[in-house]
C-alpha cells in the first residue's frame, strides 16, 4: 500500500488535475471504488444503506455512493446530512442525487440507523483535528451492533496525519482508503478505529507515486514471502553466518534476547561474541549458538583488546550485529570501530554501538561495509545533533536525511516506525503496539533483522521485513495477553509460527 501525509495527498490531487484527472474525476472514482469495495465484501442486493455526510469533500464521495447504490438493487439508500454541501464538488454531488435517495437530517437519524445493515461515515475527511463537534459524535454513535460500519478515507473522529482520535470518532469494520493511506491511520489509537484498511485507486496518475514523499507499507505475509527457501538440499552454512558483538554484565540479557531472536529467525549459525563473564553468566540460557569469549575491564564491559580478536572473528560472518547491552566505555568504542572499519559483511548497529558512534560519526560514514542504524529517537537525536522534539516532529525528514548523509539504512523506531535507505522508497511500518514499549523490544527487533542480513536478504529488504515481523509478532502477543503484561521475551515463541508454510 501506498502511505502518504495528507499534505501529500492534497499535492498529489492537484498534480493529478494538473495531468487531466480533474477533481471531480477523482471524487466520482472515489465512490465508485467505496461501491465497488463494499459490494464485493458486503453485498448491496436488498440491503439498507445509511450514509452520513458532511459538508466538504468527504460528504461530497458519500453523495456519489449514494447515487451509485441506487443502480444495485438495494432495499433503500438514505443520507443523513450532519450539515449542508458548502463545497463545490458536495454541492454538485448532492445535486446529482435520483429521487430514490431519501435525505434526512439529524432528527430522522435514530430511526434510520436502528434498520441499517451498512452504516457508511462521510463526515470528515483529512483536515479534521482534535474534538468532534457534539452533535457529529452523538450520529457516529447511533446504530445497532449489528451493522456493517464502513468509514469513506478515513473515521470520522481521527487525525489522518498523527494518529490521534475522538474518544467518539466512528468505529469502522472497514475503512476504504482514497489513493492512498494516510499515515495516521497506521497509528494507535487511530489504527484501532478503521478495521480493515484497503486502499482505493481513484485514477490518481501512477507516475505521481514515484515521488520521493510516497511511502510505502509491508504486509507480514509479504515479508515472509522475502525470506529464503528451505529445500531438502538446505544446511547450516545454507543460512549464514552471524557474528553477534553484545552484552556486558550489568546488560547480559540484551545478548540473550539478540542471539534468542536471530536463531528464531533462522540464522544457520550464530557466534555471540562477549565479555568472558557474560560467556560465563548466559552460558546456560544459550544452547544453538557458539561463544566468543572476550577480554573485558574489571566491571564487566569489553576492553580494547577484544577488537583485535573480533576482527579476526569477522572472517566468514555474513553478518554482524553490534551495540546490545554493550555499553559506551573506552573498550566499546574501540571494538564499534575496528568492526566498522575492518568488516565486509554487513554490519547492524544498534543500542550502545550507536551511542558509541555518536562521538565519532564520520565512522559510520566511511565504514568498509553496508551499515543498518537501528536508533529510537533519542539516539537519532544524538546521532543528528538534534533535540528528541524535534527527531518526533520531523521523523521522515531525519530518516531521510541521516540516510543520504551517511550512505546507510536507517531504521527509525517508533510510533510508524520508517526505513530509509538512499535510493530506495521509505517504507512506513503498520505493525506493533504499545506492548512494545519495553527495555529489550529493541534487542529483539536488532537481532531478527541481523538474522535475516545473514540469510542473505538486502539490508534494506532485512530491516522492512524485521520490523514488520516484529511488530506483528507483538500484535499476536497482545490478542492473547495483553499490551501491558506482554514482555520482550513473549515475542521470541511466536517468531516460528511467523513462517509456518514458508
């Protein structure tokens, strides 16, 4: 799917009038997708159809529905305007309307909705923020339980941008999505008001599309689809070689988790490479993998001896993840650099190895090998010399940005979590929850992308697919727990059932 700001979608629609598709053109496909959609999913033939519309542009695509499902055989097709067309194009719509439409008000809403078997929301459309207006949250609660709620673009309530809704806004089993997805809707809480997404051609040229500001979005069947085939000729070495660089002491479980995720991924062979009492420490709660024991300081991290045998250990890996639990003393920073600068597989930073590279960035820039940055907001902030604040309010800018400046796949975490990568279309995840919002989620995530780097996907193809996976891992966790209990570790049982068939 297409994943578009409403900024972007508003300039695609004026590009797209400038290339002929005028804007009525594009508000009657609009409709004509919703009818087509909802017909194929729901059937039309005798059923009652209740359409709320407003004022603008949103209410103008409700008009064309309306007009549309008059051809179809159903029992009856009301309107329930919440107020007048003011728009142009509304205006027109309405005036198109056949005799057969009844149009109601407010006052004929409760009967009306009570005996509908589809309930469509065209109230608002993209510019809406903040609260609804008293009266258009008391319609969007109206009806019975057992209609069909379809929302036109987006629900009635949410913010199409950043994800914020209503406590009222419009409850859809299906939301029917004009061109493109708005990025808001692939965020909590919005996300959880539009059931299913489906995005809509509504004859916006597809050449627009290839601009930069596009985004895009991977189902999880799509990322399991990406990763190499298992045949009856397969072996260990079929699958990579992962050289993990984590752990210190007080940060042990970090390595665990990275290591658990990445053998759950399907790495043929994973080498955790540690300070000597971590080896020490985990030994038993590792049993695939093999150890790399390291010199350390006295309080548990990596010395500066340990890059010299690292280096070495980097010969045959076809991945290397570095920076989970690793701290940021002056061991740790000589090993971040001696792999980036020595290593030829891909090399995955994560955690403390970004904080590392924090002070000497211009070795992330020159490193001998394809480089994935993996950093929350705050260590983009550190990364780009910016505030956390302004990393939130500007995230595809600096993903983008840090990218192009540094030659890497960026891997942004968060809320929509996006990946850039310089020449190729940032992809805006529509996976996870807040059950995520857990020390250790991000070690998990570090060592599934590192897993499928080693197998031999593209960096960039390794970090979409990880994340996606990721977060849907999380979302399978969270039906059958809960948000707030899940814990990193709950994800490393469902990552085998990700691929079952593949």
């Amino acid at each position: 799917m297409h994943v578009v700001t409403p900024k972007k979608m508003k300039e695609l629609e004026e590009q797209s009038e400038a290339a002929g598709v005028t804007c009525a053109q594009l508000m009657e496909n609009a409709g004509r997708a919703a009818f087509a959609c909802i017909q194929a999913r729901y059937g039309l033939v005798g059923k009652r159809i209740v359409i709320l519309c407003g004022g603008g542009n949103n209410g103008g695509d409700g008009y064309v529905l309306a007009r549309l499902c008059c051809s179809a055989a159903v029992a009856s097709v009301s309107i329930i305007a919440y107020e007048p067309p003011r728009s142009e194009l509304a205006k027109e719509m309405a005036a198109r309307l056949p005799d057969a439409v009844r149009c109601g008000t407010g006052d004929d809403a409760h009967a009306l909705l009570q005996d509908a078997d589809i309930i469509v929301d065209a109230l608002f459309g993209t510019g809406f923020h903040g609260m609804l207006p008293l009266a258009a949250a008391r319609l969007l609660a109206l009806g019975e339980e057992g209609a069909v709620r379809v929302a036109m673009d987006l629900p009635s309530g949410c913010d199409a941008k950043e994800g914020g809704c209503d406590p009222a806004a419009f409850q859809a089993n299906l939301t029917i999505c004009f061109g493109a997805v708005k990025t808001g809707l692939l965020n909590l809480p919005a996300r959880g008001r539009c059931g299913v997404l489906e995005e809509a051609d509504i004859g916006i040229p597809a050449q627009l599309y290839e601009d930069s500001d596009v985004m895009e979005t991977m189902t999880p069947q799509e990322a399991v689809g990406q990763m190499p085939p298992r045949t009856a000729q397969s072996h260990k070495g079929s699958f990579g070689r992962l050289l993990c660089v984590c752990g210190s002491v007080p940060m042990s479980g970090a390595a665990v988790m990275s290591v658990k995720s990445a053998l759950r991924c399907g790495t043929g062979l994973t080498t955790l490479a540690a300070p000597r009492d971590v080896v020490r420490n985990i030994a038993a709660a590792l049993t695939e993998n093999t150890f790399l024991p390291l010199p350390q300081t006295s309080d548990g991290y990596l010395s500066h001896e340990a890059a010299a045998v690292i280096v070495g250990a980097l010969t045959g890996a076809t991945a290397c993840l570095i920076g989970c639990g690793l701290g940021t003393g002056e061991g740790a920073r000589t090993v971040v650099r001696a792999v980036l600068e020595n290593a030829s597989c891909p090399v995955i930073v994560d955690a403390d190895g970004l904080n590392c590279a924090c002070t000497d960035i211009d070795i992330l820039r020159t490193a001998s090998c394809p480089v994935i940055l993996t950093p929350h907001p705050g260590e983009m902030a550190r990364l780009m010399q910016k505030d956390t604040a302004y990393v939130q309010q500007n995230r595809l800018q600096c993903a983008r940005e840090l990218a192009d400046r540094l030659g890497a796949t960026v891997v942004l975490k968060g809320v929509g979590t996006l990946i850039a990568a310089p020449g190729e279309r940032t992809y805006y995840n529509a996976t996870g929850n807040a059950g995520l919002a857990k020390g250790g989620s991000g070690d998990v995530l570090a060592g599934m992308i590192a897993s499928f780097v080693a197998q031999g996907l593209r960096p960039f193809d390794a970090a979409v697919c990880g994340v996606c996976l990721h977060g849907y891992a999380a979302d399978l966790v969270a039906a059958h727990t809960s948000m707030q209990g899940m814990l990193p570790t709950d994800l490393l049982a469902q990552l085998p059932l990700l691929f079952q068939g593949n």
